[in-house]
C-alpha cells in the first residue's frame, strides 16, 4: 500500500519520516540523501550525506571542510540500507554524478528523480528509466509548448559568428557539456573559461571525461583576437556585463525569458522537456505522481481520468 505521508514537504526541504532522512534538504540536517552537487540541491553544513563519488567531490571543492561531517559513498545500482529504508542511486542524466534515488519500503517502490534530463550529453551518465509505484518527479519545463531543440543544432549556430562571443552557462555541469559541443560542432573556437568554472572541468577530467580543448580566461587572448574566441561564464558574471562591448552574448538556456537582450539564442537545458516528462512516465510506469519544482497542475490536467497526480510544491 502506498503510504500517502512517505515523503513530506517542509520549510527544511522533503523529509521521509520513515527512514528519519532528508532528500536534497534547504537547511544543515543529521542526515541527507543528495541526488546532485547544484548548490540548490547540495547545501553545506549536513552532517552525514549519502551521495554519488562525483556529488561529494563537487561539494567538497565548493564548501570545502564545510561541506559534511561524514560521506557515504554510493555507487549506481547498488542498494543499501538508510534505517530500514533500502535505498539505490540511478543515474540521471543531468550532471556528472547526478541521481535519481529509488527508495523501496514495505514492498512500495518510492522513485524521486532529482532533476534530470533525457537528451545526449557526452560528459554525464545517461538517464536510467526504473519502473516505480511512486514517481516524485521534477516539473521544470512541464508544460506542452515547450520541446527543447536537438543541443548540437544549436551550439552549431555559433559557428556562424565571427565576432567574439561572451557564453553564459552555469558552472557545474551546463559549462563542461557546453566545452565539449563547442570542441566536437564549432571546430575552430577557441575556448576561455572564467576562474570559477575552470576547477569544474579540472573534476570532471579527474573523472574520465574528455572535454576537448580549453584555457583559462586571459584578457589579452581576447584583445588580441576579436572573432574565434568563446569566454565561457557563470550567470553572474555574464549578467554584469550589461554593456560589454566587441563581443556578441549568449546564454545557454532552456527558458525564453533567459534569451531575451542577447545576440545569440542558445536554447540548451540540462532539464526534460513535456515529451521528456511523459517518456519518463510512461517507462516509469507508477500509479501515483507526486510533483516537485515547478508547475505541476497542467501535468494534472493532462492526466486526469488516467494517472493521480499530487503536487508537493
């Protein structure tokens, strides 16, 4: 029987009573489980974390000796024990080392997918679909207008631009995905990275995945050259230069809103589209969906009559 309260929302984050543990927690709890290293989902300051190799090792160099008390290191598909909960990481596609958690419980099978994505993406573990009674899924992008383009189409349009070109991109996992479409599809580009996106990639390499070429950013590279040269930057520093100049802007997104003011349209999501949602549903094959991150009612909608769909947000 599924049990209604498995999972809870709160001001602290999602908490399953049954097994006392938090999943992907808001605020420093005695123990969380994290699905992936982005700093709305890993926070500092947990005292024992479960968490994927690749999790810890972000967290580690972005919170330094803040980052937990304890690691528990888990591998994809090995199940183990959180106080009387058998729990199994799976990968999904989002980042490197990014997690679904499949949480099963008096013979109820609970999957939360963390944020994920379906499309390719040479530099993360592709997304594994696990069939589940309980699916507590993201709604990012859930939403029937949007389709997110084919990633290699649109990184393809930045071979069209002589000029240089200034690339906003999160630093953890959207960037080194970003590095390595410019390698493959934009022969040619010169690849500059700001200094907090650097480190990332230096991880990911640690971690067997081949980027392609790139440098540290150095302001004479781009002086000197005006065309062939993508400076790759965090959204803070891309959202600064508000009148950067010899340079055309770009923002790899999947939202509209982000696309807007640039020269360049850049939709690249490391989130599922509506399509990506329904596949995941249709392979995951649940008989209750419990909604998290975003705008679970038109889902709802389309599934009335045919699927329950709660909302936890």
């Amino acid at each position: 029987m599924i049990l209604e309260d498995f999972l809870i929302k709160n001001e602290v984050g999602l908490f399953c009573k049954y097994g006392n543990f938090y999943l992907d927690p808001q605020q420093p709890v005695p123990l969380a489980i994290i699905s992936h290293a982005h700093a709305d989902h890993a926070i500092r300051g947990n005292k024992v974390v479960y968490c994927t190799l690749a999790t810890a090792e972000f967290m580690k160099h972005r919170y330094k000796k803040f980052a937990a008390d304890e690691f528990n290191i888990l591998p994809y598909n090995d199940d183990f024990q959180v106080n009387g909960i058998k729990v199994t990481f799976v990968s999904a596609g989002h980042i490197l080392g990014s997690a679904q958690i499949l949480m099963e419980y008096n013979g109820v099978r609970y999957l939360y997918t963390g944020d994920y994505k379906l499309q390719s993406d040479a530099t993360c573990e592709p997304y594994t679909f696990v069939k589940a009674d309980v699916l507590i899924t993201e709604t990012t992008f859930a939403d029937p207008n949007i389709k997110h383009p084919d990633p290699i189409d649109e990184i393809k349009k930045l071979n069209a631009e002589r000029i240089n070109i200034m690339l906003g991109a999160y630093a953890l996992g959207k960037s080194q995905n970003i590095i390595r479409l410019i390698n493959d599809h934009c022969v040619g580009k010169n690849i500059l990275l700001h200094h907090s996106i650097y480190p990332f990639a230096k991880i990911y390499e640690n971690f067997g995945i081949d980027l392609g070429k790139y440098s540290i950013y150095d302001r004479k590279v781009m002086k000197n050259n005006p065309g062939g040269n993508v400076y790759i930057v965090p959204p803070m520093v891309f959202n600064s230069y508000h009148k950067a100049i010899n340079v055309k802007k770009a923002f790899a997104s999947g939202w509209s809103r982000l696309q807007q003011g640039n020269e360049i349209e850049l939709y690249i999501s490391d989130h599922g589209d509506w399509l990506d949602l329904l596949k995941v549903i249709e392979n995951t094959n649940p008989q209750q969906i419990w909604t998290l991150h975003g705008d679970g009612k038109p889902l709802q909608n389309y599934l009335k009559q045919k699927r329950e769909v709660k909302i936890l947000n």
